[in-house]
C-alpha cells in the first residue's frame, strides 16, 4: 500500500513575513482606546445625575406633601389664602377667616420661598439638604374647578338646595425647586374650601 | 519579502511613557467618578429608604378614628443613647442635634385606632369580608372572630423590641420553646448596631382574640372565646405596650417589622397652634391628646446597609380627626395622678407607667 504525502493549500510558508507596527500605528491605538475610555468616563455622570434627580424628586414629594398638609392644618380658602399677596402667606399666622395658622416663609425677590430651616424650632430644621431647596404655590394655575351643578329646571325638585353654587374647589399645585438648576418638581392637589 | 525589525528602544520608550501618563490619568478620573457614583448611589438608596418608611407612616397615620370620647391619640417620646463608632464615634456637642449624625437615638410610638374587620388566616386582606383591608405594615392578627376595630402602634422596635420568631429571627428567643430574651438585652443589641433598629406596626383586635391552638380536627382553633372589649379599651393607659410572646398563634402574628430598612431615629412631634411650631413631648413622655392635634411631624433617620451614609427627612402630616390647638393651656403638666384611665392632654412620665422600657442587659 503507497501513501501520498498531502500538502495543505496554504502553508506557513507562504504567509507574509509579520514586521510589527509601527510608532505611528501604536500612538493611533493608543489614541482609539483613550477615546473609548474617555466615552465610558462621560457615561458615569449620566447615571450620577439620573440619581441626584431620583435624589431631589424624594426630598420634593416629602417638601410638597408636608406643604399640603400645613395648608390642610390651617384650614385654609384656597382662592383666598394661597395667593401670593396674601396675610396667610406672607406669615402673619392667620388666615383670611381669622383662624389660626402656621407662619408661611416670606416671598423672595426671586419669586420663591425658602422653607423655615433658621432655628431648631422651625418645621423643616432637621431636613437634610434644606437650603438646596426652594417653594411656591404656582399662582398661573390656582383655579376653582367646576361651577357647581347647573340650576335646576323649573318643576325639578333636584338639587335640593338649588344649583349654581360654586364647588369651592380648587387646583393647586406646589412647585419645589432645587436652588441653581432649572430642576423643579410639581405636585398638584386638588383642596375644597374649609368652612 | 520585507524583513521584520520591530522597536527600537526609543520607540519602546516613547509609548510606554505617553501610555503610563494616561493611564495614571484615566486612572485616577476613574477612581474619582467611581467614588462620586457609589456616594450619589448609597445617597440615593437611603433617600428610597426614607420615602418608603415616611410613606408607610402617613399612610397608618391617615387610617387613624377615634371614639366618642376622641381615644386614643397618643405619642410616647423615648431616646437612647448608642454605642459610639456609627454614624458618630464620639457624642456631638451640639445640643440641638436630635437626629443623625449623634449618638442620641430617637425611638418613639404613636398610638392610635383603625376600623378593619379581620383577614383570612392568611392575615391578609379577605375580599368578602366587608371592611376587611391590608394594612401597609402590621398583621391584623385575627380571623376566627372579626372585629370592628383595632388599637395600633406604629413604633421604633429600639424602644419595644419584637419578641417573638414567627418570621425566624432566631436571635430573638432564648433557644427555649416560647421563651423570648429579655428586652434589655435586645435593645442592647441594636444600641451597638444601629442597623438592627426597625419600624414596627402592632395591631390589638377589640375581640381580644388572644391565642389559639392546633387542635385535634386538625385546624388551627381560639382557645378562649373572644369577649367585647374591656371596660376603657381604648381609653389612656390600655394602649399596646410590649406584645405577647409566642402565646398560641395570635400574639405573634399581630406584629410585624419593615425588615431590611435601617431606621436609626423615629421621632413624632405635634403641632402647637399658640406656639407656631410643632412641639416634641418631653423625653422619655407620654401625652395622650383628646381630641388629636391638628397635625404631627415625623422625623426618621435612615442609613444604607454598609453604615456609611445616613439621611434625616421629616414630613408634615395632617390628621383629619385632629383638633387640638395643643396649645399651653390645653397640654398640662404631670399631676402625679397615674390611676388608667390616665387624663388627657397631660404630660406623664412614661418610664413610671412602663419602667421596662429603660432597660439594657
């Protein structure tokens, strides 16, 4: 029995001398890869801002919450008392009404209003980070919603007390911003008058 | 074919230096935004704690009723001091540091009624029970019998530590069946580990379905036949106190913890409508108001699971049965008078009616 030798079709000894790179090859590599590590480096504060945003959404639902709740404490008339000129607002502790009230902070020349963080005794002295924020009640879209059922026909006995009367209802939106950004934060409530 | 020559020492030296220079750069750009997104990170997971347990509060808070005689709304203001080391390893000096960073624990409870007819044995929400709902934290301990309403306590576990091992922390008993270790050495525990400290809700049905037992059909049954609520059930005094060991299956089950979530402070402070200011009791205090007041602020401090970073947040809550002005002339001072029913709107020294509570070891 004879057996051929078989030669490969491609034999190292047909491929091309490597002769290495040269100086001005390595400084391109090197120059490709410092890009590509430079564009993982600007991805990182991508994520750190998406989470200072997570960050200062948290601490504005606590802020606008506790808003609400001090507007409810007081019993106020949302169309009378939220408006920016105010007593309610501009802290005299009562409100339109008369009833007695918590001091909201004044009015800045900025248009907000910072909350009260001065002495121990203040509601939001312990809230970390409360000098970065500030508040208003936005006053574009302090509106009553709905006029209250219409008058009801001649011969209806329904509504029994007649119609047309105002819902005292009201939207109010609280909006927190975070002090040297354009980052603002707004929650709306709706708030009936308190008799 | 062209010959190979490779580098020249020159060459070799030429990139080995321009590369070290920038990778001693990347390096340490690396490393700062590495550490600025684990900071920002830990930052933003005890922010998430925070809202979680501020939401969980105002969410039982806004649950509360009270009854005809407006009980019972109270608040027990207890603190602690822990171990040094975290968050601070030695005390602060500034007096009006309550929170946080300061080795001044704050571990209250606020006491109040829900309405809530029972769950399935499950203890969950049971749809075809009218009235019956979960609550966000705190078993409802009850399905034999079901009841109009419950007392509640939502409360920091540092000054009533849970006592029992129905969700297996082992570390509560002694290794005796139904026997739990002593309170003192539990809140010991958490004084040197903050992180152990939890928010808990306790739940008392007016059945006074206290225990059960596995009996001989096969089920789980009551062995003392529910009864109407004690005489002043709700009324000062007779508010939930430390929970029943292992008794059965009820007491046990009638608690429950927000595990995982570091809470290092739990503070409830009232709206004093004179003083324009919400008003802490003083410490180690119980004031039991009638009517409740008109709002309450609650302050936490959580940290992060590694107990390097710690965030204070407090949210202003406003109670719809509230109306007390909780004002001086309405919130008066201790007449030594400790007989349950205790008075309303009056400062009690809560270490006397529990004397329990002080103790470490």
């Amino acid at each position: 029995m004879k057996f051929e030798t078989v030669r490969p079709v491609h034999s190292l000894s047909v491929r091309r001398a490597s002769r290495g790179l040269t100086l001005l090859e390595l400084l391109m590599a090197i120059f490709i890869f410092m890009v590509g590590i430079m564009g993982v480096l600007m991805a990182l504060p991508t994520g750190t801002n998406a989470a200072s945003w997570v960050i200062f959404q948290d601490a504005a639902i606590h802020l606008s919450q506790s808003k609400f709740a001090e507007f409810r404490r007081d019993r106020v008339d949302p169309s009378v008392d939220l408006a920016d000129g105010s007593g309610y607002m501009n802290g005299i502790g009562t409100t339109a009404s008369g009833k007695p009230a918590g001091k909201q902070e004044p009015l800045k020349g900025n248009g907000w209003r910072d909350f009260a963080h001065t002495n121990p005794t203040d509601t939001y002295y312990h809230f970390d980070d409360i000098t970065r924020y500030e508040w208003k009640v936005d006053q574009s879209v302090l509106k009553s919603v709905g006029a209250g059922a219409a008058g009801a026909p001649a011969g209806h006995l329904a509504p029994q007390f007649g119609g047309g009367n105002a819902l005292d209802l009201y939207s109010v939106t609280i909006v927190v911003h975070m002090k040297g950004t354009t980052r603002e934060f707004r929650y709306t409530q709706y708030m009936l008058k308190y008799e | 074919m062209r010959k190979s020559r490779g580098f020249t020492i020159l060459e070799m030296m030429v990139v080995v230096t321009i590369a070290l220079v920038i990778m001693t750069i990347i390096i340490s750009v690396f490393q700062v935004s590495t550490r600025t997104v684990k900071s920002v990170e830990r930052k933003l997971a005890v922010y998430e704690a925070a809202r979680n347990i501020l939401d969980i509060v105002h969410a039982q808070v806004m649950m509360a009723v009270v009854n005809e005689r407006s009980e019972q709304f109270s608040i027990k203001s207890l603190n602690y001091t822990n171990t040094p080391g975290f968050p601070v390893k030695v005390a602060n000096p500034d007096v009006t540091a309550r929170y946080g960073r300061t080795l001044r624990r704050e571990a209250d409870a606020l006491q109040y009624g829900v309405l809530n007819a029972g769950c399935s044995i499950w203890r969950d929400w049971r749809p075809d029970l009218p009235g019956s709902y979960v609550h966000a934290v705190g078993y409802i301990g009850m399905y034999h019998t079901h009841p109009g309403a419950y007392k509640a306590s939502i409360r920091s576990t540092l000054a009533y530590p849970k006592r029992d091992d129905y969700d297996g922390s082992g570390y509560i008993m002694t290794g005796v069946w139904n026997v739990p270790r002593p309170v003192g050495e539990l809140r010991e525990e958490m004084l040197n580990d903050v992180t152990q400290i939890e928010l808990m809700n306790v739940l008392t049905s007016t059945n006074h379905e206290s225990w059960e037992a596995w009996e001989n059909n096969g089920m789980w049954g009551p062995q003392v036949t529910p009864y109407d609520p004690i005489h002043h059930f709700f009324a000062p005094g007779n508010e939930p106190k430390y929970t029943i060991p292992i008794y059965g299956d009820i007491g046990r089950k009638n608690q429950a913890r927000m595990s995982g979530i570091k809470l290092m402070d739990l503070d409830f402070a009232y709206w004093d409508e004179q003083e324009k200011t919400f008003k802490d009791p003083p410490d180690n205090s119980v004031i039991y108001f009638a009517p409740a007041p008109k709002a309450i602020r609650a302050t936490i401090t959580v940290c992060d699971t590694e107990r390097r970073s710690t965030v204070t947040l407090s949210r202003v809550i406003h109670l719809h049965i509230g109306a007390n002005p909780a004002t001086s002339s309405w919130i008066k001072s201790d007449d030594g008078d400790y007989a349950v029913p205790l008075p309303s709107n009056q400062i009690k020294n809560v270490l006397t009616l529990e004397p329990t509570l002080t103790e470490i070891n």
